[in-house]
C-alpha cells in the first residue's frame, strides 16, 4: 500500500489540534474531538472516519462513541 505523506494543511491542522490538547484540562476529550470532527470535514468532506477524527484528536476512538454513540 502506498502511503502519502501529510500536506502541509494535514500538518498544520495537527498541530492546531495538539495545541488546543496541551490547553485543555481533564473532560476535554468531547472538544477535542468536535474540532478534530471540523477541521477534518473541512479537509476531507464529510468522509472522515472516526479513526482519523481518533487520532487527530489525540484520543481513543471508544470516546467518539462514548460522547457521541
């Protein structure tokens, strides 16, 4: 499988998304995933999987279903 390397928007949104982490403290898991959820539909459509959403998030993909079923 061939895999791409982030754009340099992937990369930016990234690290918007780790430092809106490092401001938050304990029970921020639903905003960081709702500003994941936006700055990937903005990238991607409305196609983004709740791994990617997971990862950029900087949390476990069981807390998209927690918070959000």
């Amino acid at each position: 499988m061939l895999v791409m390397p982030p754009t340099k928007r992937e990369v930016d949104a990234h690290a918007r998304a780790q430092e809106r982490a490092a401001g938050y403290l304990g029970g921020s898991a639903p905003k960081l995933l709702l500003a994941a959820a936006q700055d990937l539909c903005a990238e991607r459509g409305p196609y983004a999987t709740t791994a990617q959403i997971a990862e950029r998030a900087g949390v476990s993909e069981d807390l998209i279903f927690r918070y959000y079923g």
